[in-house]
C-alpha cells in the first residue's frame, strides 16, 4: 500500500474505490468544466466509445503521482450532511479501507448508452477490453436512465451475458433523479448507481437507507456537492455515499 488514502468498498461488490474517480468528459455541451480531480484516485469512469487517445492521456494523467496528495476528507470535518439537508450516520469502520498504491491497475467504470443497450452491447464491451488490455470492465453502467427500456428487460439481459462471459464484474445504473434511482435500488439486479442530483432534492436520506439494506453501492456526481470539491469531501465523511465522479477533461 502506497498513499493511504482512505476510500470506502462500494456495497456488495467488494470494489474498493478511492474518494474520487476520474469521469472522462466526452465534449457536450452540456458537460462542466475539467476541475481536475483529487488524487491519488484508483478508477476511472469512461463512456463505452472512449478513444485510444483519451484513454492514452487519461491514463497518463491518472498515473502520474501528485506532489502534495489531497486526502479524501481531512479529519474533523463534519456538519455538511445535515446543512445539505440529510441526516444521516457516517459509514462504518468497517467500509473504510485503504486504496490499493497509486501504480495499482485502474478500475474501470464504463458507461453504455441506450443505443449499444441490445446485442451491440457485447461489442463495444469488447472494443473497450482491447482498447484498455483488460480481460473485465468492473463495473457496466447503463447512462443515461431510459426507464421504459430497462422495465423491458433486455439490457439487464445483455449485462447478464456479460458477466456469465465474464467480460464484466459488476452492474449498475445512472440516474439524475432520486426517485429514478430508488426505484433502480428496489427493482433491478443492479450491483450500484450513479446519482447525479443535489442533496437538496427529496428522497435522498430514504434512497441511502434502502441502499444500504440491500447493499447497493452509492457513486455520487458532481450535482450532488454543488460542483464543490471539499463539500464532496465532506458529503463522504459524513454519509453512506462510496466515491464521487469527477469530470476530466483530456482533450
């Protein structure tokens, strides 16, 4: 072990994920800002049709080790939970664990958009395998939500194909909606999600509580702190959410 950098195990998957991870930014408009994100970090978030080149410089970036390291939530700092609205118990001891040395092979989180969510799932599957030299994405994450396709089962289908190959470890499910994702909690196989919204909005301390009944791991977005890196920091002090993913820009 390297840094010490604390991060917490990502619900019944095992993984364990540093404070923050790397969300390549695939050049929306939409999209914020690169705001650089804190490392060491162990995993990195790619959209399934990533590039070689900004696979390239991303993981470039990732392995490069920073001169000061910024600790995931320096000691003491509480209260924001119950300002941004929630009430909720810090995670247990038992979750925080210590992320594997910088040089350590990189998670990979990848996202599949609802055009690849049929047979051509295992394609691009295999595309990103080549690409990154890997023989398993960890976690496959349906982005963005479509509730009508999911309800219809096949994408869960192709997961599931995915996992008995085993070209994925893990499944999850990407939401900007609270409700969305309990009802993703409480109805699907998946393994974890991705809520990208603002603590401000209703549901959020129910969502965490049935999650951790059913041991679903919480990734959390930039929406969720405001866009706010130490306010990030502290949401994960001082709630059940895993690890934030943080949007980088490598173009």
């Amino acid at each position: 072990m390297g840094s010490g950098q604390a991060g917490k195990v990502l619900g019944r998957t095992g993984l364990r994920l540093s404070a923050f991870g790397a969300g390549l930014i695939e050049g929306r408009p939409s999209d914020p800002p690169g705001l650089g994100v804190p490392r060491p970090c162990n995993w990195c978030d790619l959209p399934a049709l990533v590039t070689a080149g900004q696979w390239s410089r991303l993981e470039t970036l990732l392995r490069e080790r920073p001169k000061n390291p910024d600790p995931a939530a320096p000691a003491g700092m509480n209260g924001a939970a119950d300002s941004a609205g929630l009430s909720l118990a810090p995670s247990h001891d038992a979750n925080v664990v210590e992320v594997e040395r910088a040089d350590a092979e990189l998670l990979l989180h990848v996202r599949v958009g609802p055009t690849h969510w049929d047979r051509r799932m295992i394609q691009v599957v295999e595309q990103v395998l080549e690409l990154t030299g890997r023989s398993a994405v960890d976690v496959l994450q349906l982005a963005p939500f479509d509730l009508e396709r999911i309800k219809a089962g096949e994408p869960f289908r192709r997961l599931q194909e995915l996992r008995e190959a085993g070209r994925a470890r893990y499944f999850s499910v990407w939401t900007d909606s609270v409700a969305d994702a309990r009802w993703v909690v409480e109805n699907t196989p998946a393994h974890a999600l991705t809520l990208d919204a603002p603590t401000a909005d209703d549901g959020w301390s129910e969502l965490l509580t049935a999650a951790g009944e059913e041991g679903t791991g919480i990734i959390a977005g930039p929406a969720t702190a405001g866009g706010d890196v130490e306010t990030a920091k502290r949401l994960l002090l001082d709630t059940p959410i895993t690890a934030f993913t943080w949007p980088v820009d490598v173009a």
